[in-house]
C-alpha cells in the first residue's frame, strides 16, 4: 500500500468504495488524514467502519474540506456531488490525483500511463510484462482492476528505478490534475461513454488532458492510425514545439513473421498493441532481444481474446472485456474466413453503446453463426439477419450450447459482446466467467 506524508493532517470525503475506493480509504487513512467515507450500498460502509467516519458527502458540510473523492464511475455531468462541491469549494480528484501527489514522496521511479478507447489493458498488461522480464521493479494498476494506492511503492535495483504502469479511462484522466507520466501512451480514439461528454470532441479532449500534463522532455508515444489521434499528436507539437518528445506509431512498423511466434498477440488489433509496447520499452532504454522475447512469453489476460478451452476440435474464446463494436471487430477480424468457408460462432449482446455494429461490418464475412443475447439481443439479431445466420439464444448459457451444437472442427466459438454486461452480469469478469463455466460445462 501507498502512504505519504503528503495526506498528513488533510481531511477527505470518499464517494464509492468499491475497490479504488476502499484502496483510497486505506491509504488516507495510514497515511495520517480524516477520512469521511460513503457507499449508497450498507455492506460497503460496513467495510470501512471503525477505519473512517461514515457520512454522506451530499449532506455533510463540506467546507474545508481538502478533496472529494469519487469513483470513476460517479457521472460527474448527472450527479449533484459535482455542484455541492463546487459551492464548497472542494475539488474532485480520483486515486489516480492521489497517487500523483504522493509521487514526491516515494522512492524516485518513473510512471508509464496508458489510455485510448480499445486495447488498454492488453497493452498495459504487455508493457508491465517486458519491463519485468527486463529485471526493474513494476507494479500496474489503474482501470485494469488493480487500485494502484493499494500496490507496494517501488524502491530501484541493480537495473535502475522502478517503474508504475497505469492503464488510464478518460474518467480517471477527468480526476486528475497533476499526472505527470514519463512515458504517455494513446492506442486509438473512436466514439465511446458519449453519455458523459459533451459529444464525440469533449471525449477526445478527455484523453488529450494526458499530454497536456506532461513536463518537457517527457514523452508522448501515439497510435496515429485514427484521425483524432493524428489531431492530438499535431496539437502537443504545436502546444509544445518539441517532436522529439512525440513518437508517432503504426502498427505496420510490427513485423508479420514475427508476430506469429507470439502466441498471445495474434490479430491485427495486437499489432497495434505490441507497436505501441516496443517504442515504450525503447522509451525506457530496454534492449530490444529482451522486449521480443518478453513478447513471445507473454500470456494472454482474463477476458481479453483468453482461450478457454478446444472441445471437440472447436476453440472456445473469452472477450468478454469487448463492450463495444470498436473493441469486438479486432477479434472478429482475427479468424478470417478459409476458402471461403466463415469460422467464428459470434456471441454478442447485453446492454447496448450504440443503435448498430457499424465497426464491424466489415468482418461480417468471417461469421458463420451469430448468437445474440441481453437487452440488446433482439436488436442485433434483427440488424444481422440480412447478413449471417442468427439465434436470438437471450442468455448466454443457451449461446454456447446452441454453439457447441452446430459449430465444426476447426470453427471458433467467440464471446466478444460488443456491449456491457449489466442487464444480466455484475461486471464484464462475471460475464466472461459464466462463459468459461458454460464452456467447461460440455459434454
């Protein structure tokens, strides 16, 4: 766990306490400040009890008051917190603003900070997993599940100083202020969350914050393949006038015969991916042999293209992380058809970003069954019917199963929903869960 002296004596408000934020309790907490804890849901509260004081921050005086921290998932456009603070005085910071104040007194290390809409926490995940191999201490937290107050500090080695790799949402950009990454990281852009921005240019505004809170000389590694990355890329330089500390990267720049001695990373999407990682690597002055043989040991994460399980000569794959069209025309994309003859039996649906699966489209010829489930179901199995075969299964179980009956040696039975889970699952891992179960569940 984090603790800094920079908390000392400073009283807080905590607004959700689901991981991050009970992180953030304890952190405060150790490190000397009043905490002032709330969670709408009783077993929550229950949690921090005896730890923090319990009050809720819509009704308690929040006059001098250091911070309000809230969860990523508190819509600060919607929920009245926004206004009170303001009235009060009080800015609204996340744990990611709390790490970012902490830095000055940890051990001296660097941090890595990923975003972009699709990709994060494979990246992510890969980056932590080369500087590793490459021997400096790394920990990874942010939005790919790990609260990153609730990691150790890192103290430097041999090899040098230790490195935070952070997988970063625009909702936790929005609650920081004072992020400055060594390396800053962007993957691609396209319309997502539009609920809580005002339009497709406030979101891109969202992830272009990263850069701006960027120090000289630290740099901006961006995936330019999307326009409006090319567009963020062109206004640091012009902000700044320094392009040396921006590296523009192509997914082209992966060598094709390479990727395929990397197991975990197959599929256009992962080109992108691994790009990305290997000019962030170089960034931190790894050598290249290490990065490449970091990337062909690098497992896949849970939900994220995970393979379950071969049954019957058919490969069963979890992407349930996948919650929206962006995200699932990648896996759909990476078993294209043979001969002529479409592979994947497509299990998508829950609760719906969008009216259609224009992303997608393209991909349509490596379907050879669609199974659609969730509140969304009905919808797309009508906007997929002129195109592919479809069963409107309506819950995931009965997908697989149908799946598992019709699919063929050699087929991919693919959850990649394109939509979040919340009508039937608590989380996307529930949902990827369930289908791992459903899956070892064949006969």
């Amino acid at each position: 766990m984090i603790v800094s002296e920079a908390f000392k004596g400073n009283t807080y408000a905590v607004l959700g306490l689901a991981r991050s934020g009970l992180a953030t309790v304890d952190t405060l907490v150790a490190s000397g400040a009043r905490v002032v804890a709330w969670d709408n849901r009783e077993e929550a509260r229950g949690q921090v009890e005896g730890k923090a004081e319990i009050g809720d921050p819509m009704e308690i005086d929040l006059v001098g008051f250091d911070g309000i921290v809230v969860s990523p998932g508190v819509p600060l456009n919607k929920h009245p917190i926004a206004m009170r603070a303001k009235l009060a005085g009080v800015p609204i910071i996340g744990d990611i603003e709390l790490f970012a104040l902490a830095r000055p007194t940890l051990p001296p290390h660097k941090v890595v900070g990923i975003t972009g809409t699709n990709g994060k926490s494979t990246t992510t995940a890969l980056i932590h997993h080369i500087i590793e191999q490459a021997g400096y201490p790394t920990v990874m937290g942010g939005n790919i599940g790990l609260p990153i107050l609730s990691q150790p500090p890192l103290e430097p080695n041999l090899h040098g100083v230790g490195v935070y790799v952070l997988e970063l949402s625009s909702y936790q950009i929005d609650l920081t202020h004072s992020l400055d990454c060594d390396v800053a990281v962007l993957l691609n852009i396209t319309p997502d969350h539009l609920d809580r921005y005002d339009g497709f240019e406030g979101y891109v505004a969202s992830k272009a914050r990263l850069f701006a809170m960027q120090s000289a000389g630290h740099k901006a590694v961006i995936a330019v393949e999307d326009e409006p990355s090319r567009s963020i890329s062109d206004q640091i330089c012009a902000a700044k006038g320094t392009p040396a500390d921006i590296i523009e990267v192509v997914a082209a720049e992966v060598d094709a015969i390479e990727q395929l001695g990397w197991p975990a990373l197959q599929g256009p999407h992962n080109a992108q991916n691994a790009a990305v990682a290997m000019v962030t690597a170089d960034v931190l002055g790894i050598d290249p042999v290490t990065t490449k043989t970091a990337l062909a040991s690098y497992a896949s994460l849970p939900h994220r293209m995970q393979r379950v399980r071969e049954h019957n000569g058919v490969l069963y794959v979890n992407d349930s992380k996948a919650t929206n069209a962006a995200s699932t025309a990648p896996a759909i994309a990476a078993w294209p058809a043979i001969d002529g003859k479409p592979r994947i039996h497509w299990i998508l649906g829950g609760v719906a970003k969008s009216d259609n699966l224009d992303e997608c489209v393209p991909h349509y010829g490596n379907i050879a069954h669609a199974y659609t489930i969730g509140e969304a179901g009905h919808m797309f199995a009508d906007l997929l019917r002129p195109h592919m075969a479809v069963d409107d299964s309506e819950m995931l179980s009965a997908a697989v199963r149908r799946a598992a009956r019709i699919a063929q040696p050699g087929d991919v039975v693919l959850l990649s929903p394109a939509c979040a889970s919340f009508d039937q699952f608590r989380d996307f891992e529930a949902r990827g869960d369930a289908f791992a179960a459903a899956v070892n569940a064949l006969e």
